[in-house]
C-alpha cells in the first residue's frame, strides 16, 4: 500500500511563487514513478509533470510552459513541484500520484495511487 501526502498549497497573487511537497509512505518508492496533475472545476484532470523510476522528468508544455520544476528526492520519499510565474489559470486543486510501473506517462488511468490533493489559487 502506498499513501500519498500533499502540501504547499495556498493562496498566492498572479507572478507568486509556490513549493508543492508530496510525502509518500511506499517502501518501493524509489522504483515508482510519480506523476503531477491538476483539476480546476469542471476541467478534467490535467498532466503537469512526471517523473519516472530512472530520474527521467517530462512537463505538459502546453500547461506550465517552463515555469514548474518537478524534483524527487527519494532518501525522503518525497516528491516536490516548484511553480513560479503563478498565473489564475493555474488556480486548481494539485494532486500526485504514483506508478508501480515506473513509465511516468501522462495518462491518470496508469497511476494506482493518489493522494487528496492540496489547493493552490492565484488571484489577479
């Protein structure tokens, strides 16, 4: 079993910053890959970033453009998403999620596991 934590979210101005922190409990944590989605109201669920078991990083380009970094850091079973450039349109609740299989593809259906997700809105 695999639980998932997320944290950092907030509310910040357009132009802020945000670090988002997702605390995972898998003793495989290191073989998994975790993926960054997004889900505003009444969108669907959005790819924002994953990163696979080899360290390998892939972004939605269309979605955050270079302004999000995607690191891990496995000795602290951590993943974290750091966003810059805040803009309204990416006011949505953030999830992440994990991937027994290590691809880190863009497809939610991959991800056996997610956490509740944390809030960011970023007002103008």
């Amino acid at each position: 079993q695999v639980q998932l934590v997320e944290s950092g979210g907030g509310l910040v101005q357009a132009g802020g910053s945000l670090r988002l922190s997702c605390a995972a409990s898998g003793r495989t944590f290191s073989a998994y890959a975790m993926g960054w989605f997004r889900q505003a109201p009444g969108k669907e669920r959005e790819f924002v970033a994953a990163i696979n078991r080899s360290g390998g990083i892939t972004y939605d380009v269309d979605s955050v453009k270079g302004r999000f970094t995607m690191s891990r850091n496995n000795a602290k079973n951590t993943v974290y998403l750091q966003m810059n450039s805040l803009k309204p349109e990416d006011t949505a609740v953030y999830l992440c999620a994990a991937d027994s299989q290590g691809y880190g593809s863009r497809w939610t259906y991959e991800y056996e596991y997610w956490g509740q997700g944390t809030q960011v809105t970023v007002s103008s």
